[in-house]
C-alpha cells in the first residue's frame, strides 16, 4: 500500500452495508411480503454476502424489525422530531393532535405503510414474530403517550384515578383498527376528532 494512502475504513464499510440490508430488507417485505422475503434474498438485495447477515442478526424477523426502527427513527430526525419523548407545550390536547397528524402521514407514506402492514399482518399469524413487533415497535411508542398523560395528570389536566395505559388506547386504538381493516379514511379530522372524543366524553354537559 502506498504510503499516502489510509487504510479501508472498516467502521464505514459496516456502515454502509448495514444501510443497504435495512434498505433490502423494507423494500422486499413490501413487494413480495413477508412469507417471501428471505435472508438470501436480502444479501443479494444488498449486495452482501449471506454471512454477513447472520452475524449481526439471527433471523430475518429481527433484521426487519430492526430496519423498521431505524426507518422510524430517521423520519423522526427528518422531522425534527424528538424519536423518544412526545412534545408537550403544555396544551395536551394540541400535543395529542400534532403528534396523531404525523401518525396520519406516516400510515398514508408508502416507505412506511407497506413494510408495517406485511410485519402486522404476519404478526398476527406468527405469535413469536407478533410478540417481537410489540415489544420492540410498539410499546416503546405506547409508553411516550403514557408518559405524557402522567405529565398531564401531575398538571392537573387529567384526572388522578384514569389510568394512562387504557386512556391512551381511546385515540391510538381506533386509529390502528381503522387503519389496518380499512373501515374508513384516516384524516386528520379523524384523529382530531379521537382526541376531542377521548378528553371530553361523549355524553351530555
């Protein structure tokens, strides 16, 4: 090697090929679904080697959830949104709306929706995939609106007794329903709507 020449940057080069079976990864689960899509195909996707799969991840399960997270992660940033903590103005109910708006153009964004429902749907086939999906993707996500709503609660926004886990699903489950059965539009006058449902009741004052 010549001597003004550096050494191949091996951290890089790791880098860049873990980008690309991210990439692989969401792009083959959306096209061909998740029964199809292989650790084989993935490598050769990425233009890897299959080993170098199987080094850092022990299943294709793992490799897509993990390129799910970092997808999540990466929008967020772009956003510039903080990945770990829902914004909190003080207005809970402007919070709960901004924050369910920009669920709304995720779940209408092909990058995100295509891979979420393959991983969704397969989830509710496969137990250990399923339970994997939640714990990894889904209750981290869940825990920032309870966070928020003990916040709201310490405030004085939220009564003392309600219970944060179940308050939060009035808005986030609907909207996950409606999403994956296609029972109706998903707006933001929908999710809107959730939050003003959700704070203030149904019944009359």
């Amino acid at each position: 090697m010549a001597a003004n020449q550096s050494p191949p940057d091996a951290t890089r080069r790791s880098e860049r090929s873990r980008r690309a079976i991210y990439d692989a990864a969401l792009a083959l689960v959306a096209e061909a679904g998740y029964p199809r899509t292989t650790i084989e195909g993935i490598a050769s996707r990425a233009g890897v080697g299959k080993q170098t799969i199987y080094r850092w991840w022990p299943s294709k399960a793992d490799v897509l959830l993990e390129a799910f997270l970092d997808m999540a992660e990466r929008a967020a940033e772009a956003a510039g949104h903080v990945a770990h903590a829902l914004p909190d103005t003080g207005d809970l109910a402007a919070d709960l709306k901004a924050v369910l708006r920009a669920t709304v153009d995720e779940l209408h964004d092909p990058a995100f929706e295509a891979p979420s429902r393959a991983l969704a749907a397969e989830g509710l086939v496969n137990e250990e995939l399923g339970r994997r999906f939640v714990a990894r993707l889904l209750e981290p996500q869940l825990q920032l609106y309870v966070d928020r709503l003990r916040a709201a609660q310490e405030a004085g926004d939220v009564r003392p007794d309600v219970d944060p886990r179940i308050a939060l699903e009035l808005f986030v489950s609907p909207l996950a329903q409606r999403w994956l059965q296609h029972t109706g539009p998903i707006t933001y006058d929908y999710t809107d709507t959730l939050v003003d449902y959700a704070l203030n009741g149904i019944a009359p004052r």
